[in-house]
C-alpha cells in the first residue's frame, strides 16, 4: 500500500496506523513502516490479508482515503560501533526491516547478514527487494520450499555457535522483527549469549500513543526506569505478593508508545 502521506522523518522500527471508513471496523490497524520515498513525501506499507480489516484494505484503489496517525512509536537504533550487525526477521516481519537495512547502507555499516524466516517460498516475496541491498542471506522455510527447511532461529543459534565467526559476541548487534515465538526464541539467544539485540513485538493495539494500555508488555524494572523507552508515568509496577509475579517485581511498558522496538535484556 501507497500512502500520500508526507512526514518528517521516521526511524527504522516505527509504525503507522491506519483506519479505514467503516463501521464495522472502529479501531485503527498498526503496521510497520516499510519504506518512505520521495523525501518523507510517500509512506509504503506492506500487509498479508489475515481477517476482515486487512481484507477490506485489499480493496482499497489509488482514489480512496484513509485516516492516519504516524510515525508513532520508539524505533531501532543502530550501533554504528558493531563489527556484525545480524538482522533477523520472520513471515510479514521482514517489512520491518527493510528502511533498516537502507539506513544501514546509507551509514556504510559493514558486515550485514540477513535471516530471514518464512512457512513457505510464498511468503518470501520481499526476498529480491532485501537481495539488491544485501548479499549475505540466510533463508529458512517451515516446508523446505526455499532455503533450508527449518525454523530461522536454528540457523541463527548454529550461526553464532560456529567456530568461523570471527568475532566475540559483545561485538555484534542482533536486529529483529517478527511473530511473537520468533521473537521469544531470538531473545533467549541473545540473553544467554550476552549479545545486544533490539526486539520489534508484534501487539494488538487500540489508540497506539499508550492511554489505553491495551498492548502492555512486561519488562524488568531494574531496567524500565533507566531505559529511553519509558517514562515513570507509563509504567505500571506489579508486587510479588499480589500473585501475578511469584518471582520478582516487574514492570509493564506500552508496546506502541514504550516500543514497538525494546532492548532483548530489559523484557520480562
């Protein structure tokens, strides 16, 4: 989709909602920004038909007007001081990726590889569009029909465990979007090898600037409090001894205003 949209500027990471004019359909949708063209003049979002919303969006024609609200949210920022930056994305989160990677490029940050994840070869089709920008791909498909058959986080974790990577793990940066397992086995990685990483979630939003808290996350409160994406106002701070934390005390962050993009360390 092709939104006549002119803003400003949006970082890599952020999203767009968009409502369509219809009564059965109240709520605004969020989707990732895929690309801006034309010096902030046009937006480009990518979707999959996947209900009702997104299937009345398919009939949408170059005439038709929505209403939208973007950029919104807190995107990704590069570590420009990373000796390999590993993007890694699954299904329809490949489209958050893509202005990442044109940023990257247009900062000459060296040492990109790309994994990237799908059920089959029919949901590869931004593959060629990744392919002009980067040639260092790892593509994995659930049925084998493209790449190597398997979940991409396999290859990700046989990736960094093997004996040719030529550098220590702190020295990487790891870059995700993509459906909430993907997302979780990505941060386990991370986290237990010690490499930052940058996680985009995936969230059922309703106003998507955080006064609903409808797409609450938990995170650790050591970090919340002292990380750029939250504000003392936004968080939400739960007891062990209420019963819904038996471990420790955490914290809740608004994935469309706190994120959609968070640190893999600071998630609960």
């Amino acid at each position: 989709m092709v939104l006549d949209k002119p803003v400003k500027k949006v970082v890599p990471g952020q999203f767009i909602h968009i409502r369509l004019d219809s009564k059965n359909h109240i709520l605004p949708r969020p989707f990732t920004i895929y690309n801006v063209k034309n010096n902030g003049r046009v937006i480009e979002v990518v979707y999959q038909v996947v209900g009702k919303g997104t299937n009345l969006m398919s009939y949408l024609r170059p005439s038709d007007k929505v209403r939208v609200l973007c950029p919104l949210g807190n995107g990704f920022k590069i570590d420009k001081k990373a000796g390999m930056s590993i993007l890694v994305a699954g299904g329809i989160g490949l489209a958050g990726l893509y202005l990442l990677l044109k940023q990257m490029n247009a900062q000459r940050i060296k040492n990109i590889y790309l994994f990237i994840g799908a059920r089959s070869k029919d949901d590869l089709c931004l593959l060629p569009k990744f392919q002009k920008l980067n040639k260092y791909i790892v593509v994995t498909t659930e049925d084998g029909s493209s790449g190597a058959k398997g979940f991409i986080t396999s290859a990700l974790d046989k990736f960094l465990g093997s004996h040719l990577l030529p550098l220590t793990f702190s020295d990487i940066a790891i870059y995700s979007c993509g459906p909430a397992g993907m997302s979780q086995a990505v941060r386990q990685i991370a986290v237990a090898k010690n490499i930052p990483c940058q996680l985009s979630l995936e969230a059922r939003m309703g106003c998507g600037v955080g006064l609903c808290r409808v797409c609450v996350c938990p995170v650790r409160s050591e970090h919340g409090k002292d990380n750029n994406h939250f504000s003392d106002s936004n968080i939400s701070t739960v007891n062990a001894s209420n019963g819904v934390c038996k471990n420790s005390k955490y914290s809740y962050a608004t994935v469309c205003e706190d994120g959609p993009v968070f640190a893999a360390q600071d998630l609960a």
